[in-house]
C-alpha cells in the first residue's frame, strides 16, 4: 500500500509526545485580505451561541450560531449567510465532535453510538465514527471494485499477513479480510510518505516522511463519509454528479449534511506518554518484510495516538463564482502538545522553515530502514493559530470536552471567500504538512492547482489513476494537501 507519512521528532514539553511542530503568525494584512476582519466583528456572538442584550433587555441569540453544549453526536448542518471565520470555527468543530464520537459499528459503518448522549464522548478505547468510514485504499482500483458502504470485502486485500499486538501472525485472504479488519481494529492508515504543493501551484509532489523522538514513522490515513464514498463508488446522492473523467460530491445545506472526508496523522504510544491525555487506539499499519522483492506487505497491529486531523466538509452556501470552484470548508485540528511557535520553543530550536531536515521519500513497497539509522526530525510551528475567531471557539469546544478531546484544537480553517481562498497562506497542520508550513490547504486543492484538481472536486486522493498507477505507491494521494 502507500506509504507517505513522516515524523518528526515531536518534542512535546518532556519530548514525551514525540512532535514539536511551528507556525508563524499571519500578517494582518493576510487576515484583512481574507475577510477575517468580518468575523472579528461577528466573533463574539457568532461565539458558541453567545446572547446579548438588546436595547430593551432582551436577549439577543445569533441565528448562525451552533452551539456545542450539551455534546451530541449529530453532524451539523451548513447555514446560509453565516460564513464568518467564527461561525465556520464553530461548523467545523461541530462536525470535529461528531466525527469523532464514538461508533455503533455493529449499527454499520459510520452510524454513532448513542448520539444524544451527551456522556457518551467519554468514552475510551473504542472505534470513532470517522474511523470506521471507508478508506482511500478501499476504492483504490488496484485492490479490485469498491465494495458497497458497510462491506469490508476487497477482492485483493492490502496486506499477506496481520501481525497482532502480541506478535501473533494469520495469513490474510480475501474470505478471512472482512472479519480479521474489524476485529484488529478496523482502521487502517497506510501512508508513510508526506507530501506537499508542487511548483508554482501544481499538482501535489511526492516528500519525505516525519520521524519522531522514538525514531519511529508517523503514519496517515484518508476516509470519507458515506454521503462521498456513494457518488465516487456509485454516482449515487442529491447533488452527486459522476462522469467517467470528473466526480462533483453533494455538498450541505440546511436540511442535509454534506460529503466530508478527513486526513489523520499518528505515531506509535510511547511508555512515557499520558495516555489519557491522546485518543489512542489500536491502528493496523503496512509494512514490508524479506530479504529480496517481491517483499511481503505485513498489516501490523499498533497502540497509536491520534496527533492530528484535517476535516473538510462541502458547503452549498460557500460562493463559487463559476461552477467547478472550491465549495469545501477546510479545517485541521491537532493535538495541543505538538508544536511551540518559532522562537519559543523549550529547547532552543528555531529555523525559518519550521523543521530541522526532511529525510528523503522511502521507495515504495520496500522494508524501511533500520531503527537506528532514522535521524529524528525536530518542528516548530512557522504560523501563530489566529488571534480572534478561532480560539474563542476552541475555548469553548474544550470547556464542554472530556478528557482526552479537551487537549484537542482547532489550527485554523479555510474557504473561498469572494472567489479567494481566505485566509491566503499558511494554513498547515505541523504533523501533516511539516515542510511545507507556508502552502495552504487551498493553495493544493484550489482552482490554482489545475483542471485536475477541479475534475476530482478538489480531493486528490480521487484523483489521476495515472498517478494512483505509479510504482511509487508509498505516497498518498493527499486528501487535501
């Protein structure tokens, strides 16, 4: 399977985490550009349903707030005319929750276990709703027809063998696969390799992967929500439009939930992490055994704590002056320890780029390299999270939080905004884009990236069998980088 995950050497607090991410802080000039001064102004109500009083004294109640308290496991609906970053902020951590709340995969996949329980997000140890959406690899040609939504059959399975925690080995097939995925977690990330935007705006290029403390892989993973999975596997959905050369995936509105997709980064549970500080789960990852090629693909089964989160969800109401642009919201959430600021970090480590090296692309399909011959990449994080909209949303989100989704944040969000991406620039995740911080989420999967980005509605992981095709299949496909 692909391999493009990295991981760098995450220096939490007490090198604990094992990733040490930098931002810079956006110019003001970029945040006025991006309309960001709307929705400083709309902030403080648009700000987890906040009232105010009226000239009379009676309350106020924004009606484009989404409240986040009581907690619930229920995907928000988009609504017109509220598209401030705080209103969008509070869309998308929404969506954050309910995504992440805990699954009923005996329901099916995707189905949310008692959603209107607001006690129910507390719970550990068990599968996310994200998590048992369907995968990239699912409807990867290669492995055969996609199977329809709550099937795991694939007709050539991803791996030969699935090695348990306890180091037990079972040979895989495509009869026994259905019932081995699930039962040794049910998500696979089968990524290694990064990538990044290509020159002047291009198509995604191939980067090295993130090396953490511990000298092991980060390791990613793409899925989608039934409502995108349905009209790429089958054409089917309201506003689903599939060509034999483009996809358009149904977008949201009041009163129906749009196509999501998320990006997930992890690294391997380290004993001296505060586990309940991390959703962590246990995560099948690909790796490749022999002395000679063709090498084995072993699925082993791994404790792996989650770092980091793109969510993006189509939005009917974001304005597209021309049929074919950009109509996602664009967010990415990380873990709280992974990354200080250039400049302030603990540890004295500031380059302008935000990384210490990027170790060179692993071939595809091949053993990786020794333990002790991987060099720990150090981050910081080259841009600040926004000082308004934002982080009046995240306080809120992590007040009404349980353990471990309070240490969770939101970095920051993007969408076209008058036909322009807004914010402009450097809206990265530290664990998903470690070496391409200044790039943009939209600046990848924007009209600018070419008619192939359009033709597959802006998520690359659809896109080009041409590259899906190649022998270098240890890079992914980016969801939205």
């Amino acid at each position: 399977m692909t391999r493009w995950n990295g991981v760098t050497f995450l220096f939490l607090a007490a090198l604990l985490a094992g990733v040490v991410a930098c931002t810079p802080e956006p110019a003001t000039g970029d945040a006025t550009d991006s309309g960001v001064a709307q929705a400083g102004v709309n902030a403080a109500q648009a700000d987890a349903g906040h009232e105010d009083a009226g000239s009379g004294g009676e309350a106020i109640v924004d009606p484009c707030a989404i409240p986040l308290q009581p907690l619930d496991g229920v995907i928000p609906f988009p609504r017109k005319d509220c598209l401030s970053i705080a209103q969008l902020s509070q869309l998308m951590w929404k969506s954050f929750i309910a995504v992440n709340w805990p699954a009923d995969p005996q329901a099916g996949r995707g189905v949310a276990a008692n959603p209107q329980d607001s006690s129910a997000m507390a719970r550990t140890g068990v599968p996310r709703v994200w998590e048992t959406w369907k995968a990239d690899w699912e409807i990867d040609p290669k492995l055969g027809p996609a199977s329809e939504w709550n099937s795991y059959a694939v007709a050539r399975p991803p791996c030969k063998v699935l090695q348990t925690r306890e180091g037990k080995r079972l040979e895989v097939t495509a009869e026994n696969w259905p019932t081995l995925y699930p039962q040794y977690g049910g998500i696979l990330q089968d990524k290694i390799n990064l990538v990044k935007q290509g020159p002047d705006g291009g198509a995604p290029i191939l980067t090295g992967p993130l090396i953490d403390s511990a000298r092991e892989y980060l390791r990613y993973g793409t899925h989608f929500s039934r409502e995108l999975y349905d009209c790429a596997r089958s054409g089917v959905g309201a506003g689903c439009v599939k060509t034999p050369t483009s996809f358009e995936f149904p977008a949201g509105s009041e009163g129906a939930i749009g196509s999501i997709a998320v990006k997930a980064s992890w690294r391997k549970l380290q004993k001296d992490d505060e586990k309940d500080r991390y959703h962590t789960r246990d995560v099948l990852v690909i790796d490749y055994e022999g002395a000679r090629k063709p090498y084995t693909a072993v699925c082993r089964q791994e404790t792996m704590v989650l770092l980091g989160l793109h969510v993006i969800y189509k939005n009917s109401y974001i304005f597209a002056p021309e049929r074919g642009q950009n109509q996602w919201v664009w967010a990415t959430f990380e873990h709280r320890d992974n990354a200080q600021v250039c400049g302030q970090t603990q540890f004295g480590f500031n380059k302008p780029q935000g990384f210490s090296h990027e170790p060179q692309t692993l071939p595809a399909e091949t053993p990786l390299p020794p333990q002790d011959k991987r060099i720990p990449v150090m981050l910081c994080r080259t841009t600040a999270i926004p000082s308004f909209g934002v982080p009046t949303v995240n306080r809120e989100a992590q007040a009404a939080l349980p353990s471990p989704w309070d240490h969770y944040e939101m970095v920051n969000i993007q969408w076209l905004l008058g036909g322009q991406p807004s914010p402009t620039t450097s809206v990265a995740n530290v664990t998903l884009e470690p070496y391409s911080q200044s790039d943009s989420c939209m600046g990848c999967h924007g009209s600018q990236a070419g008619e192939q980005a359009s033709k597959a509605d802006f998520i690359w992981a659809l896109a080009l069998d041409s590259l899906k095709q190649t022998p270098t299949r240890q890079w992914a496909m980016p969801l939205w980088r």
